[in-house]
C-alpha cells in the first residue's frame, strides 16, 4: 500500500507542470502559444503631458544697457567740396519698464505676446573735429528716453512647471532726441537745434523665468535693440553759408532682470 502511495505521488509530481503550462500566462490571455506582451509599448512608463494652462501677467523691470550710437555729419560750405565723416560712442547706461502679457503652453512648449514699456538713460555724444574745420568742432548728441515694444515669446515649460526657457522676438518704437552744438562764425548766436523724432527697430533675446509660485515669478534675460536712422539737417546763409546734415543710428544689448505676477 505504501508502495503505490509513493508511485501516486511521483506520477502526480511528474505530470503537474505538464497540466498547469495548459493554463493562460499572465502576459497574454488569448494564445497560448506565446508568454509575451503583444506590444511592448504598452509595458513602459510614459511622460504625462503637461496640462494647458492660460497665463496673464504684468510685470516690472530694470538692468543695464550697453547702448552704442553711429554718428554720420556732412558739413558743406558753398564752393567747397561737402566733407563726411562717421563716428561713434559707446556708454554703459541704466533701465526700467513695465511690460503685461499672456501665454499659455501646448504640452511643454509655450507660446506668450507681450508689450512693453522702457525708460532708459542712454545719452551719446560726439565731437566732430574734421568736416568743420577752420571752425569750432561740431557736437552732436542723442538721447533714447522712450520705447514701446511688441514681442513674441517662444519657450520651452519644464515638467515641473517651475522653470521657463523662452527666447524673445518682436519690433520696437523709441523716441529719440538727436541734437547739433556748432559755431556758427558769430559768437553771439551760436548753432543749436534739437529735434525728437520716432524710430523703429527690432529686438531678440532669450531668457529663463522661474515661478516661486503660481502667482510670482522672477526672470532674467538679455535683449538686444537696433533702431533705424533717425537724420536732421541745418542750414543757414548768414553771416556764413553752411549746411550741417547729420543723423544718429542707435543700439544697445541689455541685461534685465524682471518680476511677474500671474493672473
């Protein structure tokens, strides 16, 4: 009896493996035939998207400019050949601004248009000492007080929502003031015009911004502003005949660092 007991068991130990490879595998519940996943893909861990959100904001801002400025004078006295001469000046200079927007983001790429409002303290001058000879130099001088801007601003959103790498397009309009100090040949009545004219220009720039919170956020960026030509002419006839026709062409590369709140 015991010895048929024993052959039971064995013959029980040898064929359950056969009976139990009949069962469906964990991996595939409808052939038997293969123990693997039918797609893989459905096995590995996927990024969640990053979800929409819209994003108002208003901000403000200040940093340092290196603003430059190509000076050209043509100086012409009857019967003479005119004279031209180019010059330029570079400063470091100071500004501040108050800019809004609104942006919202497809998965991590982000999409905002903002505008923008600037001050700054760029002032260049230079002394013309060539085209007018035998007389005292020329001076010419700009300032750049103004500017309103128009972006669009590219970036990429982190996961986490935290960190903003954007880049920066867009067109600007400045007020600009370009003025002329030169002897006029009459000691008691000296040349001095100044005129305020409007140019246009483009700006790029790239930057990161990062939220402490869904309400505030700090960002630095640097942009760069180039402006069109902005020209004047003088002329006089007494006690001398001249001409002066000048003109001022500025632009400066900025470091701004800026503060938003979201809305």
């Amino acid at each position: 009896m015991q010895k048929v007991t024993l052959k039971s068991f064995i013959l029980l130990l040898l064929l359950a493996p056969a009976a139990l490879a009949q069962e469906l595998g964990p991996f595939n519940t409808q052939d038997v035939d293969y123990a693997y996943p039918d797609n893989m893909n459905n096995y590995i861990a996927t990024k969640a998207p990053v979800p929409p959100l819209d994003n108002h904001y208003i901000g403000i801002s200040g940093g340092v400019d290196a603003s430059s400025g190509k000076f050209t004078n043509q100086f012409t006295l009857p019967g003479f050949v005119p004279l031209t001469t180019d010059l330029s000046q570079t400063s470091l200079d100071y500004n501040a601004g108050i800019f809004g927007g609104y942006g919202t983001n497809f998965d991590n790429f982000y999409i905002a248009g903002e505008v923008g409002a600037n001050y700054t303290t760029m002032y260049e001058r230079v002394t013309d000492y060539v085209t007018t000879s035998p007389f005292a130099p020329a001076n010419i001088s700009t300032r750049q007080p103004f500017a309103l801007s128009l972006d669009v601003l590219p970036g990429f959103l982190t996961n986490t929502r935290s960190v903003l790498l954007y880049g920066r397009l867009g067109i600007a309009a400045s007020l600009v003031q370009l003025k002329l100090n030169a002897d006029s040949g009459d000691p008691n009545n000296p040349i001095s015009q100044s005129n305020y004219k409007c140019s246009f220009g483009a700006r790029v720039g790239a930057g990161v911004e990062y939220f402490f919170v869904d309400a505030f956020s700090m960002r630095v960026e640097y942009v760069y502003n180039k402006y069109g030509k902005v020209n004047n002419t003088y002329s006089r006839v007494s006690p001398v005949p001249m001409t002066f026709s000048y003109s001022a062409k500025p632009s400066s590369n900025q470091i701004n660092l800026g503060f938003n709140f979201h809305f």
